[in-house]
C-alpha cells in the first residue's frame, strides 16, 4: 500500500492557494493509488519548536546514553522523522515569503535533517526510494523567461535539501501570480484549475 505524507504550511487555510493547489494533488494521488494511506502534516497547526542545544546534544548522544532533557527535545523529531520514513511519496505545500520558505517550514526541515536517521555519518541520504512532488506559491512569478526567476530560493533549496536526504525524484510546481486573486482579477478556483494537468501528472508519476 502506498502512502502519501502532505506537509502543508501556509496560514491562510481555506484563502490559501498553495493548500487548494495541494488538495487537488492529494485527489490525484488518490485517484492513482486507490486504497492508499495519507498522513497530513500542517504546519501552521503544529508550532514546532527551534532547534537548541539540547537538541543538537541529544542528536549526536547514543540513544542509550542521552538524558531526560535530550529525549524530551528530540519527540518532534522522532515523531517527524517516522511520518517521513513511512512514506513513498511526500507533497510539500508552501507559499514563498520574500523569496524564500516560510520559518515554519524551515523549523520542520531542521527536525527531520538528522544524521544517523535520514542521513547517514558519511552525509549520505537514506530517502532515496522516494518521491517528492513540491508546490510553491509565489506573488511573483518564477517561471522560466520571467524577470524574477532568479530569485526563486524557495524551490531551490527544497530540491537541495530533499537531494541531501536521497530524494532526487522531485516535482516542482510553481504557481506564481497570486497576487491576481487578491487583486480580484481572477478566483482562486479558476486561478487552481490552471494546475489541474500538472497536478494530475506529478500524482501518477
């Protein structure tokens, strides 16, 4: 059975584009994969915490020998490192702020970029079976021949950071222009369905 991990970030819940766009990847996937399991994760409900030295102690303390404080600092990462080992396919659904990820994202990418867990002591990653499709919201627009491609930090990071865990079968979908939608020229609907081919192909891929 396959299983399908949706990292979903942005706060604007059902206003936000890049949680529409992901519920429509989610129902290809699905359509794709009938009896497949989904395991939701919204950032912007789970408040993760920063790394801090407890952490980073604990991260590189044998099991057997870390302290109550270590193991306490570690639950999210354990907790995350599992949703993502367990699964075959991961979507990431993400707006960009100021050509980059959103802190929350980024706190979760600390949490599960683990030596020993999802990267091997020689920095190898252990992900390699995976897929990851990424969905990027942006305001500009990023895509190739536009004025602002070279300022997409957002997708290149994701891919590089996904890359050091072994998930080299990435999809990136960029939906720039958003801000059409709160200009009222368009709905977020209509602006949605421009997608829908994309979507459909990174799902069944």
């Amino acid at each position: 059975m396959s299983t399908l991990l949706a990292i979903e970030v942005s706060p604007r819940l059902e206003n936000s584009v890049s949680r529409k766009l992901t519920a429509k990847f989610i129902e290809h996937w699905k359509n794709a994969h009938p009896g497949g399991r989904i395991i939701r994760r919204d950032l912007a409900q789970t408040r993760l915490p920063f790394i801090d030295l407890s952490w980073l102690s604990g991260a590189f303390t044998p099991p057997e020998q870390r302290s109550p404080e270590m193991k306490e600092a570690l639950k999210w990462s354990d907790e995350l490192t599992a949703e993502l080992m367990a699964a075959d396919h991961i979507v990431i659904g993400t707006p960009t702020y100021n050509f980059s990820i959103p802190a929350a994202l980024k706190a979760y990418i600390d949490q599960i970029v683990r030596v020993g867990v999802t990267v091997t002591t020689q920095y190898e990653g252990r992900l390699r079976d995976k897929k990851a499709t990424v969905i990027l919201a942006s305001g500009a627009d990023f895509t190739t021949g536009a004025k602002l491609e070279s300022c997409n930090g957002a997708s290149t990071y994701l891919k590089l950071i996904l890359g050091f865990l072994g998930i080299t079968d990435v999809a990136v979908v960029l939906a720039g222009k958003t801000l059409a939608i709160d200009a009222g020229e368009t709905t977020l609907a209509d602006f949605a369905a421009q997608f829908e081919e994309e979507l459909s192909g990174a799902a069944r891929a």
